[in-house]
C-alpha cells in the first residue's frame, strides 16, 4: 500500500471481500442497513473507532488501532427456527476462522504501514463475536451476531510538525 491515508478504507475492503467469499450472505453491505435485510443471512460492515495504540508507538510514529464491527442479521420469521442460531454461528466461526487465517489481511510482513488482526487484544480489544437481538422499528426482530475486528496498523502518524 502506498497511502498511509487508504489505510482504512483498505481494510474494510478487505473485511468486506472475505465475507462476500465464504457464500454464506445473500448481500455484505459497507453501512448498516436502514431496512430489514431479507431472509437468510446478511452481513453489514462500519469502521467504528480510530484511536492512537499508546504501547505500540515511539517517539517518532504512532500506531493506530482499527475497531471494525461486522453484524450478520437473521430474521426471527423464518422457518425452522431452531437452524437461525446455528446458521449465525455457523458464519461467524468461518469469518473469524478466515480472519485469523489472514491476519496481515492481504498484505506481507513488509507491507508499510504493517497491520494486523490484533487476535488475543494484546492491545486492548481482541478478536470476538456476541449474539445480540434488533428490534426494527416496523416492529420486527432480527437475531444478529456482531463481530469485533480489532487492527492494529503499526507506524502510520508521524509526529511531527508538517508531516
């Protein structure tokens, strides 16, 4: 990568390929839906934070920390009900399992700035997903699994005045 500044977007793009690769989503949105999403599975993506990574930067460069949320969606109506926990799960443990996989998503160890999947929150935040409900305000229910996305881009502010 050659623009300090497409860091995130690169990212995301990423996130969002792998997603749309493993087959399980009818759609991978890059926003959060304003609508309910259909039946089966859906997946939305959003940046969440940007923030400075204090034990990771030196005097002269900072390191950020990337938290990227992915949300998979799963209508409540649907039938058989007993399958929407599993399917959600299902989904989950692949994204995670290809994440993981791709820890430096796409890029090599030499890639400048660096990045990678910060797994086991040696900074803070770490890899994970958590089932949750959405209520709509049509009045429906989605049952929903979001994943935390914590990424770690080493070196990419330069603390200097004019940088």
């Amino acid at each position: 990568m050659s623009d300090p500044d497409a860091v995130a977007g690169d990212i995301l793009d990423v996130v969002h390929s792998h997603a749309a690769k493993l087959g399980r989503f009818e759609r991978v949105n890059d926003h959060e839906p304003s609508n309910r999403p259909g039946h089966g599975l859906t997946a939305a993506l959003w940046l969440d934070r940007i923030d400075p990574v204090p034990r990771a930067s030196g005097l002269a460069v900072t390191t950020a920390r990337l938290i990227v949320k992915l949300r998979i969606y799963s209508a409540m109506e649907q039938e058989p009900k007993d399958a929407i926990d599993p399917n959600l799960s299902a989904a989950a443990w692949a994204l995670i399992r290809v994440l993981v996989a791709d820890l430096r998503l796409g890029t090599d160890p030499n890639t400048t700035p660096r990045r990678e999947i910060d797994v086991q929150g040696a900074h803070g935040v770490s890899l994970f997903a958590q089932g949750g409900y959405l209520e709509w305000d049509d009045g429906g229910m989605d049952r929903v699994m979001d994943l935390t996305i914590p990424v770690v881009v080493y070196d990419v502010w330069p603390q200097e005045e004019g940088a």
